[in-house]
C-alpha cells in the first residue's frame, strides 16, 4: 500500500495538558485540532507511525534516529513526568530505510525529544500504540532533505499502510517575549507559508525566500520539505485545520494527503 496519510503537527509541550494546565485555554483551537487530525490519522487505519522531529539529536553527517526495540520517552523537563511512552520501534521499517539512506545515526537507549513526544502524546490519546519511526534532520539543507524523503517512500513501498506525520513549528519570534525576541519577518514568514500549504503548493512553501526562513527561527520547512518528498507531493484529501500564535511562536497543523 505504501504511504497512505501525512501530516503536520506542532510540537509545544504546551499544548499537553498535564504541562500547560490553565494556560491550555489560551492554544485551544490547535489542540482540538491536533485531536482531529490524531483521529484521522487513526481512521485511516496505518500498520506503521513514520515521525520527522526536528528536535531529534543531529550528528555531524547525516541524520539520527532509533533502531532498538523501544520507543521511550518523558515531558519531564517540561514539569510532566507521568507523561510518558514505551512504544515499539518499527525495526524492520528502520533497516530498510538506512539502506536506502545509509547517513543515519542509531539513537540507540536516548529519550525521545519533545519534537517527537507532543505528537505522538495526540495520537497516543487516539489508540496509536503500532510500530514507530522517529527520524530526524540534517544539519544541510536542499537536496540531502530530497534524499530523506525518497528514502521514506522507498521503505514504505510495501504492503504496509505508512502514515508520516511531520513535527515543526512556525516563526519563533511573532512578539515581544517570544523565544527568539520580536521580529516583524516572523509573521511575514507564517503567512506566506500559511497562505501556501492551505493552497496544496507545497512547492512553493519550500521556497519560501531562505533569508525570511531564517529570520522567522521557523523549524517546519525541513520536517515538511521531507514528509512531501515522501508522498510525491500529492494532496490528495488534504485539509487545512488550523493556525494561531498566542505565546509568540506559529502552530500549524495540517493534514496533507490521505488516501482515497
């Protein structure tokens, strides 16, 4: 069956209530939809969770990721240790990857990051608890992220059903107080990408100008430059779910392509 769902999550571990408390209220409309798209996700019934965190260890060369038997990980750091998960690790999945893509990195016994936690903590609430691939980012650009994403496709060119879900938040700096301090070019940044993914031109949201990339602190044109290559860029059932910036930093979630 191949890839047969993808999308775009954010990953503020704000937006899990055991961390952000009261203070949900505030980011509610991207949590409802971070619960739809979990629940999509899961009506498309995947045999496998494919996740590109950018907040995944990044090595010198190549990219990172987890080949053990064991998925784990903990919002501890975040003030939430009962949030936690033990997931199984598509083994199978990961070595067929990494002979498509021989750049990787095993991870081996490190905890998941909060790239990967905040999603999977979605769709963890919705019944995910099938075989994971956690897989990061590297430290080059442009066509190594082609290469990924061709070698997502490649090892999910099987029988199975592949659902790739791309973690990445938006400007960091919408303003004053925000992580990265206030810049005008965040917003800049967050609409023109907005404006693009809710047209299905995927294309041109990887080209957004790289100057104004880097000036927005952005971390989701990688994640969904890969997960694109990954699907073809097809769009097929896409659906536009949500975005806001109510703590000075850009949530999108967005599922791009479904099968039929």
């Amino acid at each position: 069956m191949g890839i047969i769902w993808s999308g775009l999550a954010p990953h503020p571990p704000i937006i899990v209530e055991s961390v952000g408390g009261t203070r949900c209220r505030e980011v509610q409309r991207t949590i409802d939809s971070m619960n739809q798209l979990a629940r999509d996700l899961m009506s498309h019934n995947p045999d496998r969770l494919v996740i590109i965190s950018p907040h995944t260890p990044r090595p010198h060369s190549g990219i990172a990721g987890w080949f053990g038997e064991r998925l784990r990980g903990t919002l501890a750091q975040f003030g939430a240790p009962s949030t936690c998960f033990d997931l199984p690790v598509d083994q199978p999945w990961m070595k067929t990857f990494s002979q498509a893509y021989p750049r990787i990195t095993d991870l081996g016994d490190e905890l998941l990051d909060h790239g990967a936690m905040v999603p999977l903590h979605f769709a963890v609430q919705a019944g995910w608890q099938g075989p994971t691939a956690v897989i990061g980012l590297p430290w080059n650009e442009g066509r190594e992220l082609d290469q990924i994403g061709s070698a997502v496709r490649q090892a999910s060119a099987t029988g199975d059903r592949t659902a790739v879900l791309a973690s990445g938040d938006m400007s960091h700096c919408l303003k004053p107080g925000a992580p990265c301090g206030f810049d005008e070019r965040g917003k800049l940044f967050d609409h023109s990408f907005v404006a693009k993914v809710r047209e299905q031109r995927y294309h041109d949201a990887v080209d957004i100008d790289p100057d104004l990339r880097q000036a927005a602190k952005q971390d989701v044109v990688e994640s969904c430059r890969i997960a694109w290559e990954a699907i073809d860029y097809q769009n097929d059932n896409h659906r536009f779910l949500s975005y806001e910036g109510p703590f000075g930093v850009g949530y999108t979630v967005m599922k791009f392509y479904g099968e039929s």
